[in-house]
C-alpha cells in the first residue's frame, strides 16, 4: 500500500527483436497513479509475423518498516508482430532548381502484406530553406494502396538562392486504414531531392552607344548559364539613376537554351545634365522557367562609356565674306551628327544690325539620314554701318521631329561672317559723304563771298 519509488525499467527482448532503449526511469508509482515508459524495439524487415516476448526487469524502493527496501521483480509482455501495409520510397524524379522550385515525384510502393485505405502521404522539410508546395510539408492522399502496388505523389520543392547543390532531405509518412478499418501510421520514410544548379545569366561584348542629351542604345550579347532553357528571355536597365531614360525598360531576345547566347540592343537616352564618362549600369534578365513562371536574374552589372554632348548639326558657311552695304546669298551646310534620322528639318537665320537678314530667311529640308549633308541658301544684307575688316555674328537654329515623331529645338549656332570693302571701287561711302558735305560747305562759303 505504498509508494514504489524511483522506478526503473530495463527492457530485454528474444527471438529477431531488439531493444533499442536502455534503461528508463520513471518515478514513482502508486496504486492510483500507474506509470507509463516508452520501450523503443527494433524489428527487422524480414521478422516473421506472430507473437515475440518482452522481458522486463523493474527495479524499484519503498519504505517498509521504518528502512528503505530496493527490489527486482520481472514480468514478460507479449509482443504482436503484425504485418501491416509498410511503404517504401522506390525512386524519385526531380526536376526542381536552386533559386527556383520544381516538381518532385516519388513513387511509393507497399512492402507490407495488407492493403492500405485513405493512405494521407505526407512529405516535409528539414530544413528552412526548402519549401514543400509553398511551406514547410503537403499532403496527397492515395485511395487505395494493395500490397506490392506503387503509386507516384508529386510536390511542387522549391530550394532556396544561393544554396549549394547537393541532397537535400524530406521525411515521410503515411497514415492509413488497415483492412479492420484501424488508423495506422508508418513514418519511416525519407527521400533525396538533388537541384540542378541556379539559372544564371551574363552580359558580354558591351558596347555604348550613349552620348549627352541624345537617345543612344547599349548593345551587348546575353548568354544563358543556367542548365535549363529559359523562355521569353528579356535584357532589362534595372537602375534608378534618374539621368539614364530608357526609351523601353526592356527588350526581348526569345528562348535561350543551355549555354545558348543572343545579341541584345536596348535603347536608352542620357539627359542634357548627366555627366560624360564610364558608368556602371544595373542590368537584369527576365525570363519564364519550365512552368511559365516569370522569374528574374538581377546580379548584373556592366560598365558603359556616356559620351559628351555634342551639336546635334555641323553648320558651316565656306564663304563667309560679305560686301560692305551688299546683298548675297549665303550657302550654309548642315551635317546630321544624330544617330537617328531627323525629318522636316527647318532652319531659321537671325542676324543683327549692321547684318540683316533678307526674303529668304529660312531654310528646309524633309529629312537628313545620321551623316547626311545638305546645304540650305539664306539671303543676308549689310548696312550702311557695316565697317569693312570687322567681323559679325549670324545665328541659326534647327527645328525638326526625331525618330519618335518628337518635335525638337536645338540650341542657337552662331556663325562668324567678314565684312570687306565693296568690289566696286572709290572711297567708302563714309568718306564719300564726309567729302561732300566739306566740298558743299566751301561752295557755299565762296557763293557768299561773291555776293
């Protein structure tokens, strides 16, 4: 009617089973208060099904008669070996990816000799950096499993970003009803999942085509390193400098197997603020996997040359001389130094006194090809204040629609023209007024005298 204290079980198993335990303690018992201890038993695959015996040895102490007693009884359990369904993982195809998820297939067969009912499959992770169908484990359900039969379970395993490839683990189980309708659950299943490695991109053979205050394009060669084709490849400018416009985000180069390259030309303009110089450019490449899930590789950077800003035209007037109180035509040349076609190219000529401009003041031409010349003819006078050997300045502008449609204004472009003597002789007209006005002013003075 006592206490049993500091009860201590040790386990002891005969025929093909083993203990796998040692000894366990487990308090004290009392006559109302039963004890319980877990017994862990190792029974081979091959064990025959039937009835085993357990051998216990309980070691306990009570008070009894004013001392503490230490006894030893044994007691024998019966063990049921039944052979339930017991399930096995026989293969497993993967196709998942690290940085990317992927299917697992596992194909499960019953070892055992009875059939399973409602057998709930589940896979889980060992590890936070794979994910089972978007968490940490799934569940699919078989219906009906015979002995011998297998059937396969698919699970969407993602791997995390820069991982290593190699075997990453998932534990299994399965629970289940036998034929007596009895919920049994077999846990000891586990497969390996190896990734393929992560899909990885370069950028190779980049050249700039940028310059200050124009629309360029930076060309290069996009090369596929992951091991599995990508779909609906696109180059993307990932950057946020604000002096970098690109005229598209980005700019598709199709499908792109294993180690398959393609050429890529991204149009991009530099703002009239942005410095010249090298810069460093975020880069990204998007794509579709497999699955026709968008993904995206963002750890690329290139180096591209911003050239400085130059006169989106070359103007030039070859004779830049001009008679004192004349009138001529001027031929100016006009030098397309875009790298796009400019249409309905019109130029206005603006010129200060003693310069003047005459009827025909401005110029067109419908379009001018990168490179392309032409020469447009403007008239300009001089007045009478025009010193000959002093130099004057004219000024021009351009107006003109780019490649997009977009009506451009360009900057004022002064051009220097030399006034010289007129080619039709005598005395400037300066003098000649001045010699006048003496000669008329000695006429009168003898005209008086005489009166």
């Amino acid at each position: 009617m006592t206490t049993a204290r500091n009860v201590r079980i040790d386990a002891e198993a005969n025929g093909p089973l083993s203990v796998e335990s040692g000894e366990t303690a487990i308090g004290g018992v009392t006559t109302t208060a039963p004890g319980s201890a877990p017994v862990s038993i190792n029974v081979p695959d091959d064990v025959e099904p039937g009835t085993y015996t357990l051998d216990l040895d309980l070691t306990y102490a009570y008070y009894s008669s004013g001392e503490d007693r230490t006894v030893t009884v044994s007691r024998q359990v019966d063990l049921r070996v039944r052979d339930d369904a017991r399930f096995q993982v026989v293969d497993v195809e993967s196709d998942t990816q690290v940085g990317d998820s992927g299917t697992v297939e596992a194909t499960i067969e019953n070892v055992g000799s009875e059939a399973a009912r409602d057998a709930d499959v589940t896979f889980r992770s060992q590890s936070n950096s794979v994910s089972v169908s978007g968490g940490q484990s799934d569940t699919i359900r078989v219906a009906e499993l015979d002995p011998g039969e297998t059937t396969t379970v698919a699970y969407d395993v993602g791997v995390a970003s820069d991982l290593p490839v190699q075997q990453y683990t998932l534990s299994g189980s399965v629970t289940f009803d036998d034929p007596d309708g009895i919920s049994r659950t077999d846990e000891g299943l586990s497969l390996g999942v190896l990734p393929l490695a992560e899909q990885e991109f370069s950028l190779t053979d980049v050249e700039s085509q940028l310059r200050v205050a124009e629309d360029g394009d930076l060309v290069g060669t996009v090369r596929n390193e992951g091991p599995v084709p990508a779909r609906s490849v696109v180059v993307q400018y990932a950057g946020e400098d604000q002096s970098v416009i690109p005229a598209e985000r980005s700019t598709a180069v199709g499908t792109l197997d294993s180690g398959e390259s393609a050429n890529f030309t991204l149009p991009m303009s530099i703002s009239g603020e942005a410095e010249s110089g090298l810069r460093s450019l975020d880069m990204a490449v998007q794509y579709r996997n497999g699955e026709d899930e968008l993904r995206a590789f963002e750890d690329l950077v290139v180096d591209a040359e911003v050239a400085p800003e130059r006169d989106r035209f070359d103007v030039a007037v070859e004779n830049r001389t001009i008679q004192s109180d004349g009138t001529r035509a001027v031929d100016v040349t006009v030098t397309n130094n875009l790298n796009e076609t400019a249409s309905d190219v019109e130029a206005r000529l603006f010129a200060d006194d003693p310069l003047d401009t005459g009827d025909t003041d401005t110029g067109y031409v419908q379009s001018l090809e990168p490179g392309e010349t032409t020469t447009m003819t403007f008239e300009l006078t001089t007045t009478g204040s025009a010193t000959p050997g002093s130099t004057y300045p004219i000024s021009l502008d351009f107006r003109y629609d780019d490649a997009d449609g977009d009506s451009q204004l360009t900057d004022t472009y002064r051009v220097p023209i030399d006034v010289i003597e007129s080619e039709g002789g005598g005395l400037p007209l300066p003098v000649i007024i001045v010699a006048l006005l003496v000669v008329g002013t000695g006429a009168l003075v003898v005209y008086r005298r005489r009166q």
